[in-house]
C-alpha cells in the first residue's frame, strides 16, 4: 500500500498517515520506522507501508520519487 505522511511528532513517534486508494487516515504502528531508512517523516512524504493486526501503518518504506503533496490539498 501506499500513503502520504498527514502528521508526525519525532519526540513521541505518534503520526498518521492517508492511503491512495480510499484517503483513510491510519495511525503509525510504535514500530514503523524500525528497519527502514527513515529516521524522520515529513508531512507530504509518500511513503509504501504494511498493515498490522491492528490496522496501523509499519515497514515504513520509501514510495514514489517525487514527493506529492497531501490529497485533498
């Protein structure tokens, strides 16, 4: 799946983020960035992502070279 970054705090590690194909907004997992290359998010970044059981964006990984803005914006 895929998704645009909507909201990150790098002190806590809380964010969320819009899926493509439906816009829903999901939580980051506490676990989304372990292993990926990201040490930071920012807003607008596109990111390729996993769902865990429940329901929240981990495996972090890079998505589309050019970084779009936010849908809907």
């Amino acid at each position: 799946m895929q998704g645009v970054i909507k909201s990150y705090d790098p002190t806590s590690g809380d964010g969320t983020l819009l899926r493509d194909t439906d816009l829903a907004e999901l939580d980051l997992a506490s676990d989304a960035l372990e292993g990926s290359i990201f040490r930071m998010l920012r807003q607008g970044q596109r990111v390729v992502f996993d769902l865990d059981a429940d329901g929240r964006a981990t495996r972090l990984r890079l998505g589309s070279e050019v970084d779009m803005e936010t849908p809907g914006h």
